[in-house]
C-alpha cells in the first residue's frame, strides 16, 4: 500500500511550515514577555491545522479512500510537531519560559494516544484489502 | 392498475439493490473487450446493458483509481483525438484471473440447463 500520497506530503509540508512559525512565534512572544500573544498564536495555529488536515485529508480521501482512520496523518503529524520542538531546543531557539521537560512529556503522553491509534488502525486494516475498504471495493 | 404501479415500484426497489455491485462486472467486461479510455468505457457499459446501467465519468475514475491500487487494473497513456493524452485502461493478470474466476462462480450457473428452462419458461 502507497501510504505516503501526494496529498499527505502536502499537508505535511504545510504543517511543517506552520510549526516553525508557530514555534518560532510562542519563543519570541514569551522571550519579549507578550504573553496575550501566545493566546493569539495558539487560536490561530490550532485553527491553521484544523484547516490543512481537514482540505488535505478530505482531497486525499476523494482521490483514493484509504481506510486508515486518518492515523497516516496523525503518525506525520506527531513526528513533525515533536521532532521540531526537539530540534528547536537542541538549537537553542527556544525562550526561557519553555522546558525541555514540557516537551518530553507531550511526546510521551501524544505517544500513548499514538500507539492507541495504531492498533485500532491495524483492526481496521483488517477489513481491508491494499488499504481499501473491502465493504466499498467493489460497490 | 395499482397492481401494475406495485409491480413498477417493486420492480424499481428491486433493481436498485441488484444493480449495486454490477457496475465492477460491467467495467471488466468492457476492459476484457480491449483497453478503453474512460469515455469508452461509459459508452460500452451504456450500450451493452441496453441503458439499464448508467454511470458518471467523474465515478468511474474513482472507481478506475480503486481498482489500479488493489493491482486489477492499470493505464497506459496514449494520444488523445486532438486533444491531451489520455489514460487507456487494461485489465492486468490479475483482474483477467479475477473476472474469468467471478464469472465461473456467478455468472456461469445462469447458462445451466435447467435454470435458462425455468428463465424461458412462459407462467
């Protein structure tokens, strides 16, 4: 099965973008002490990959409906998110109010939600052929 | 009169569901028949079933993009009549394998001596 489609590197592309900003954003709003401005950021990114997830996902589901419960994009998105807030504090990019053990702990605690998402994913697969729906296959 | 409006809406139900799932039967033969665009195949599920299949180009696509996945069907892109490429479509090995198979099982007890009786059979 072709997991990594077109559609999903596109949403992962914008999400990475979005992640730096919003990463680079929280730093600066907490390190020049805008702390309303963190709020704004928040509403704004959480409504940004809202958006992104539902067009590429809907787009990807329209041109070949795999019968994933959506964990493709839940795995891409885990790792991007973590990976880059990894890698902004081994950068040192981040602000003194941000705690590299915040970011462990989403890590672990996303982690947990992941592994929960992939098995159910796997019982899923089983009503599957290549990744398609058996019950939609041949309707 | 109403027993004719009954047959009709009977018969309509009746249809409906036995058409579901006909439309793959339809698709293989007219790619068994030799590789065809998508137009062409719509024109030849149209016209061998005598109209009583219809289908929408934008769902055979969907269905065309289905079937290349699970590895029944694949495309070659040729030149279209004036126009771009087209993608003409084939059954591969596998969908050949699949629809004789599917015809064995199904499609063949209706050429059964008895059953084709009882089909003709006047009431």
């Amino acid at each position: 099965m072709k997991a990594f489609t077109a559609n999903l590197m596109y949403f992962a592309i914008s999400f990475f973008l979005g992640a730096i900003a919003f990463h680079y954003g929280l730093s600066y709003s907490l390190e020049s002490n805008y702390f309303d401005l963190v709020w704004i950021l928040a509403i704004f990114y959480f409504f940004f990959n809202f958006l992104i997830g539902w067009h590429f996902g809907k787009k990807d589901y329209e041109s070949i409906p795999l019968n994933d419960v959506g964990f493709r994009f839940h795995f891409v998105t885990y790792f991007l998110f973590n990976s880059i807030s990894m890698l902004w504090f081994s950068l040192g990019l981040n602000s003194q109010y941000e705690s590299l053990r915040v970011v462990y702990l989403i890590a672990i605690f996303w982690g947990i939600i992941l592994i929960i998402h992939f098995i159910l994913y796997l019982l899923e697969r089983r009503k599957s052929i290549n990744g398609l729906s058996k019950e939609d296959l041949f309707e | 009169m109403k027993n004719n409006n009954l047959l009709a809406e009977l018969l309509a139900t009746w249809e409906e569901t036995y058409k579901k799932g006909q439309l793959t039967l339809w698709i293989f033969l007219s790619l068994k028949d030799g590789r065809k665009y998508v137009d062409e195949i719509k024109t030849f599920v149209e016209e061998q079933s005598e109209n009583t299949m219809t289908c929408e180009s934008q769902s055979l696509y969907r269905t065309l993009r289905k079937f290349k996945h699970v590895g029944v069907v694949d495309f070659e892109t040729g030149s279209g009549n004036k126009g771009p490429d087209r993608k003409y479509y084939f059954l591969t090995e596998l969908g050949l394998d699949l629809l004789d198979t599917f015809i064995q099982r199904n499609i063949n007890l209706f050429f059964n001596k008895r059953i084709k009786n009882l089909i003709n059979k006047e009431d």
